[in-house]
C-alpha cells in the first residue's frame, strides 16, 4: 500500500546497505507503529498521528545515513544533500543533451559513426564540469556561511512507493536509440552514404524514387514505434492489447521492406555502376532474398519473444 509510512520506510531503505534492509525494515516499522500506537492512545487522530510522527523521524536521507553510519558531508554537513540532489538532477540529462547535439552536428557535417565519439567525449566533459563548478559553489558557500533559507523537510516531500515494472527503463531507451537511429540514417544515407561515385559524389545506398511515397511512410511508422515505446513504459507491462499493437506496427514496417527488396526496389540501382557485383541480376536477387528473410526471421522472434512475455505478465 502507498500509504505515508510504506513511503517513508520506502525512501529510508534505498539508501542503507541491502544486507541490513529486511533488520532495519522490520525495527523502523515497529517503532513508527509504536509512536503512532502512543499518539493515539493518547486520542490523537489515527493519520494526525503519523503524519506527526514521520515528521519527528525527520528526513529519511538523514535518518538512512545514521543507520548506514555515513557522514552526509562533502564539503560540510549543512548543504549536502542539496548539493546532492542538484547533481543528480543536472546530470541526469545535460551532459547526454549536449552529446546528442554534438553528434548530430557531427553526423549532418557527413561524419557519418565517427560523429558518435566526439559526442560521447563532450558528455563526459560536460559531467565532470557540472560536478566540478557545482562542488566549488556549495564548497564556497559552506566556508563563506552564507545564509541560505533551505525549506524544512515535510512528509509531503516522500517518494511514491516504487512499482514493480516489467518494462524496464533500460529497454525502452535501447529501442528508442534504435528507433531514432534508423530514422535518422533514412534521409542522411541519401545525402553522405558510405558509396561515392568517380567524381567523388554521394550515391544512396536505397532507391531514391522510394522517397516518392515508401520511405516517408516507413519514417512515420518508425515515429510511430517510438511513442509506442513510450506508451508501453507509461503502462509498465505487456498486455494482450499493447502484443496486438506492437504485430500490427512490426507488419507495418516489416511487409513493405519484404516486398521492396524481393522486387529489387529496395536498394538503388545505380550501386551497380560502383559496385560491380551489384551490376548482376542474380546478385541483386540474392541480396534480397537475404534481406527479405533476414526481416521476416527478425518479425517472427520479435513477436514470439513479446507473446510469451505478455503470457507470463497477464498469467
């Protein structure tokens, strides 16, 4: 139940050590309830009562780390874990921001993969910055004794208690990687493929005249896989609903990339004048036919996976 002690005893725990959190549970638990036992026997209101005794335990950050027996101190005591939690906070998007824009300038300037390293060093640079100037602000503040109004710890300010989820965060930002990677190479292979011709010219690794009408398609099926992810990480499981979605997106994507490359529509056709072996009819029917199976393979085990996924999480 998400009631206030269950989201006390919640936000106390993540932060002692695993092996003592069932001991620590089991004795925090006994006396909150002895605390609220005492208050009303005494005729206090039964949520009056708790709420007054989570407020006498005080922040569970601060009462994790007399438990833990740690010292909530960088610099000094007093604005640690305000310094903590900004850190958190800034980098837990900024430094993966930057990178991101670094590499799509990169890969927009026909870097093509090689765009990925030069972003991934900025992100890191940009992390250690941020902890560097954050650390030496709050470090000039605790030795200046600047005053600062911090707001008092309240029992409004508790976590939810954490839900179980069967989609894991993990996995959903690897397929929205995925996701937005293959949009993303879809116009910039028609622009800085890995093919020139003799005067140094970019040529298409897919059949231009597909832009006409299959490739947009594909994009908007791709965009539409991506809030999908995004959906079905909001929900936190599979569902009989979200499988049938999930077929009906995957059949999207998947029959017309079948069809294109059996019908030798998928690739362009003028590879062959720079790629010899291209040039011959068989060796464009065997590509496809790779490509075609290599789909299909990747559709039937996707469903199959998601399907016995969606058994075990609706069982």
């Amino acid at each position: 139940m998400n009631t206030l002690t269950n989201r006390y005893l919640a936000a106390t725990l993540r932060s002692v050590p695993a092996p003592r959190r069932d001991e620590i549970a089991t004795e925090l638990r006994a006396s909150i309830d002895d605390m609220i036992e005492g208050r009303t026997d005494g005729g206090a209101d039964p949520v009056t009562a708790e709420r007054a005794v989570l407020t006498e335990l005080g922040n569970p950050d601060v009462l994790a780390a007399r438990y833990a027996d740690r010292r909530l101190q960088l610099i000094g005591p007093t604005y640690y874990l305000l310094w903590l939690r900004l850190l958190k906070l800034l980098l837990s998007f900024i430094p993966a921001l930057v990178g991101t824009i670094v590499t799509v300038v990169d890969a927009a300037e026909g870097k093509g993969f090689g765009a990925i390293g030069p972003g991934i060093v900025v992100a890191m640079q940009v992390a250690v910055q941020i902890a560097f100037w954050l650390t030496l602000t709050f470090a000039i503040i605790e030795r200046t004794q600047t005053a600062v109004d911090l707001p008092e710890w309240t029992v409004d300010q508790l976590p939810d208690v954490p839900a179980h989820r069967d989609v894991s965060l993990a996995d959903t930002i690897a397929s929205a990687v995925f996701l937005v990677a293959t949009i993303g190479y879809l116009p910039l292979q028609h622009y800085h493929s890995w093919v020139r011709d003799t005067d140094g010219d970019n040529i298409p690794v897919l059949d231009p005249a597909l832009w006409s009408f299959w490739l947009p398609a594909l994009i908007v099926v791709l965009l539409g896989s991506l809030v999908f992810e995004i959906v079905k990480y909001r929900i936190g499981h599979w569902t009989w609903a979200l499988f049938g979605t999930k077929a009906l997106v995957n059949l999207a994507f998947s029959v017309p990339v079948v069809s294109l490359a059996l019908s030798d529509r998928l690739l362009n056709p003028a590879l062959g004048e720079r790629l010899s072996w291209l040039a011959d009819a068989d060796n464009r029917n065997t590509i496809g036919v790779a490509i075609a199976v290599g789909t299909a393979a990747i559709l039937v085990w996707d469903l199959i996976d998601t399907a016995l996924k969606t058994r075990r999480q609706t069982a």
